[in-house]
C-alpha cells in the first residue's frame, strides 16, 4: 500500500459567500408609538353579544440574532432569532362581563423552523417565519362573575409574525479580520389567538412592530471567521500555524480544528487489482470547503482534475459538508497519486 500526502493550496479571487455572524440587538425606544408599541385587544362573547378592549403595552428588552452577511456585498441572506428577553408594561381591560389586567409581562422573539432567510437585494424576510410570545406573566380579575387567572408561563400568548420584515444594513468600518456593520430589523407582529377562560373562548389580539438596533462585527470571509474561532486571527491561509507541516487552508477546507492531526483524512493510495484507488477518509462532522481532487500517475505530474466519474461521490469538488469515505479511481496504471486543493475565499 502506498500512502501519498500531496497538498497544493490555490490563492484565489475571492469568492462571494455569506459569513455568519451573531449579534444582540436591543430593542428601540420610539415615543412615536410607531415601533415596540403592542396594541393588545380582549375579546369575549357571550350568547350572542361580543365584548372587547384595547391596551397598550411597551416592549424593551433584547434579541439574539445570527445573520449571514456577505461583506463583498454588504447584504443579509440569513436573519434567525435565536433568543430574547422582552419585558412588556402591564395592560388593563375593562369590559361589560369581565375586568381583567395585569402586572408586568415577558416575551421573547424566535425563529420556528431555522434558518430564517433575507432576499439579498432587498432585505426584506417573510416574518410568518418568526414568531413573538408572552411568555411571562398573569392575567388576573374577574369574568362573568368568576375569577379569573391566565398564566402565561403555563400558557403562553402570540403568534407568527404578518406581513414582509426588513434587515437594513450600514457597513461603519473594516479591519484586518471583519467588517463592522449598524443593523436593525423590523418585525410586524399580528396575532389573533383564542384560548378557553371559566369555559369561555377569550380571544387575544396583539399587533404591532418590534424594531431592534445594534452592532455586529462579521469576519471578511469563512476562512477568517475559521482562524477566529482558532484563535489565530488572520493567520495566513497558506501558512503553518501549528508546525505540523499542513497549511491552515488545508485544515480549514477538511473541516477541522487548528491544532487537529488531518493524517488521517489525507488522500492514500493502494494498488487495487493492480490498478490504483486513493481513499479519502473525510472527517465526520464535514468539509468546511469544497475540496478538489487531482491526480496523476508521478509525483512530478502532470497532474489533472479527476473526473467527476472517478470519485464516489460522482463530483469534483467534493462538496462543502461531505463526510466519510471516497474513494477516486485512475485508468490502468503501475501507480498513482492524489492531491487536494483548496480555493482561498
């Protein structure tokens, strides 16, 4: 058996790919009522007669959110709320059957089915793909004579977001390693959500825009925010950071960690029937990058792109996430070698 360990790292033109990047976002405060200001209506009906009231409540607080920003372009692909911690003013509701209010209220803000995507080239994002919840919280009084107490701990109130949202943008400034951007988003909320009081349906009715603002620093491109999460910033893509004589491109592109071992995630090459196959053992949790594949029949070359047929997978390059073995064939040959190469962005 004949192992080969080949590397050859390409520097080139930089690639244009969203970076993920998380931020906490803090929620503004707008005297106009225009944002973070929830109209929230309580309506009953009983026999044939409906009753309602509207209160107002402000919403401060904070959300976590993790975007994917593109920072050749300056555009957002991904918004996905990944936590918050909203804090709402007490409301109050004074009908014909029912006086009911409240103390202090919670909520927080969430994605339902991640990611959250943006359209680049306008910002906007469908906001039924988010959702709001009062999470925190009572409802206390009196309904038709009863008392009455809605937990909101127990049974939370909201519901999806209505209507498009948007992600604007500001880039304020660049470094060696990211580039620093002003965000906000709004998020319109109008939910209609029934729930049974004393055996009576009460419907809760909140609408409204949650406006967010703050600051978030995205790495220049996935290769840096790879050395930043290593703890080597802006270590050279073709350089050795570790001195194990494998560049930190190649580590990067298999998808592991800065100081990890790759021996055995690099190409090996047996005679099989006496004609070569290399293995390539990819690391489990995935490439980070696309990996190409080349071989020739002598380390000195020439050396060519294998076909799209000669790997397992049937790709060249093996795509960004792949795991686990492939496997490259060579025509009829004494012997055979296999590099890998990997794409700076």
């Amino acid at each position: 058996m004949r192992k080969i360990v080949l590397i050859l790292l390409i520097l080139a033109a930089p690639l244009a790919r969203a970076v993920p990047a998380t931020a906490t976002l803090e929620l503004v405060d707008d005297p106009s009522g225009n944002f973070n200001s929830f109209d929230v209506t309580l309506r009953i009906t009983v026999l044939f007669f409906t009753y309602q009231d509207t209160s107002t409540t402000g919403l401060s607080g904070t959300t976590e959110v993790r975007f994917d920003i593109d920072p050749a372009t300056d555009t957002a692909s991904e918004m996905t709320f990944v936590g918050g911690d909203l804090a709402g003013d007490p409301v109050a509701f004074e009908l014909t059957v029912a006086s009911l209010s409240s103390g202090p209220l919670g909520g927080t803000v969430f994605t339902t089915t991640p990611p959250g995507p943006v359209d680049p080239s306008t910002g906007t994002f469908d906001s039924t793909l988010h959702q709001f919840l009062i999470n925190e919280g009572s409802l206390t009084g009196t309904a038709g004579g009863s008392p009455v107490n809605v937990d909101f701990a127990a049974s939370p109130a909201g519901g999806r977001g209505n209507g498009p949202g948007i992600v604007n943008l500001a880039r304020t400034g660049t470094t060696a390693t990211t580039a620093e951007y002003d965000v906000e988003f709004e998020l319109p909320i109008n939910t209609n959500e029934i729930t049974n009081v004393n055996g009576t349906d009460v419907t809760i009715i909140t609408a409204g825009r949650i406006k967010g603002a703050g600051s978030v620093s995205v790495p220049l491109n996935e290769y840096i925010a790879w050395t930043i999460e290593n703890g080597i910033p802006g270590a050279p893509f073709a350089g050795d950071e570790d001195g194990d004589g494998i560049a930190n491109g190649l580590l990067w592109g298999l998808g592991l960690a800065a100081a990890a071992n790759p021996a055995a995630h690099l190409p090996a090459v047996a005679l099989a029937g006496g004609t070569p196959l290399a293995t390539i053992d990819l690391p489990p949790g995935g490439t980070g990058a696309p990996l190409l594949v080349e071989r020739a029949n002598d380390p000195a070359g020439p050396w060519t792109l294998a076909p799209t047929d000669a790997t397992s997978l049937g790709s060249n390059p093996l795509p960004a996430g792949a795991a686990g073995p492939v496997t490259v064939s060579f025509p009829a040959a004494p012997a055979g070698y296999t590099r890998l190469r990997v794409e700076a962005p």
